[in-house]
C-alpha cells in the first residue's frame, strides 16, 4: 500500500492524520508524565518523541491552551 493511500484510509477509518494522531497520542502521554512524575519538561520531551522542551512547549500550549508547567503544577498543589 502507497503511504498516500494509507494516509487517506488512515483519516477515512480515524478522522485524522496520522500525524495529528500521533501528535495527540504524544500530548496524552506528555501530561500522564507530568501528572504523575517529577522529571524535568526536557526529559518528558525527550520520552514522549517531541525532542526538545520548546517543542513540547509550543505543541503542550497548542493543544491544551496551557503550557506543560502550569499543568503540572495542577497536580502538585496542595
């Protein structure tokens, strides 16, 4: 199967891209780390396939409308 065939088979079973569902799929797995752990936002980007903290960053504030800070610290008041 082409790789355009299969993008558009892709969106016609999902509704989205395969990149935007994989884009998704690395923000969910952004915030459980930042819900539940203590590592820095670089490691977090590196674990999830974003990188770098500024791409996690731009992408966590797109998504979300916060940044991965300000998110975390939602579940570390007290």
């Amino acid at each position: 199967m082409s790789e355009r065939t299969f993008a558009r088979r892709f969106v016609e079973e999902v509704g989205v891209s395969p990149a935007q569902w994989l884009l998704t799929a690395r923000i969910d797995l952004a915030k459980q780390h930042l819900e539940s752990g203590d590592h820095s936002i670089d490691e977090v980007a590196r674990r999830v396939g974003l990188g770098t903290a500024a791409n996690l960053r731009a992408r966590f504030h797109k998504a979300t409308g916060t940044s991965p800070t300000a998110y975390r610290q939602t579940f570390t008041r007290h």
